[in-house]
C-alpha cells in the first residue's frame, strides 16, 4: 500500500526551512530561528522565530501563503511559530500587570 502524500524528503525540508527563514529575515533582521519536530505530530516541522514583533498576525500574514503553498504543493508540513524574546515578553507583562508599590520597596522585611 502506498502512502499518500508520500512523506517530504529530507532536500524539501532544508529547502523549505530556508526559503521559510529567507522570507521572515525580509521583514525581520533580527530574528533567530530554531527547528523542532510537533508535539503533537513527529511528523510536523516547526519552524520557531524569534524576533521583536508587536503583532502574531503581522508575521503570519507575512509568511501563511508561502507556507500554505509549501504544504500543499510540496507535501512539507511546516509551520512558522513566531515567538517574542524572553525579555520582550517579560518587558510587555510588566506593562500591562505592574507590580504593586509595597513588592518593589527594598525594605522587605
């Protein structure tokens, strides 16, 4: 019995994953990238970007038709997951959460 659609190559991936981090750097200097496996399927490519950004949907309108295309046309299932840094986020919750005056004094005793 043969599979359908028949499992990407390993040449499809690495293609898609640089076409894929080619067209994120257009938009997005900065960003860092790492490649993981889903967790929810082994099979699934996930392509994490790291990068300053202010809206998900900004950087998914940027790359889903691309990646859309790669999917279906290529049969490589990749996804592009935008992450903010660590110190962004961190930058952002304190903003919009600030901590109460008494837990910023240094005289906690």
């Amino acid at each position: 019995m043969t599979h359908w659609p028949p499992d990407p190559t390993q040449e499809q991936i690495d293609a898609a994953v640089a076409e894929l981090k080619r067209l994120v750097l257009q938009y997005y200097p900065d960003a860092r990238f790492r490649v993981e496996c889903g967790i929810d399927d082994p099979k699934a490519i996930h392509l994490v970007a790291i990068m300053d950004f202010e809206d998900t949907f900004d950087v998914l309108d940027r790359v889903s038709d691309r990646v859309m295309e790669i999917q279906i046309d290529d049969g490589v299932p990749i996804f592009v997951i935008p992450l903010r840094p660590n110190d962004r986020t961190l930058a952002m919750m304190s903003e919009a959460h600030p901590l109460p005056e008494a837990l910023l004094a240094d005289d906690l005793a």
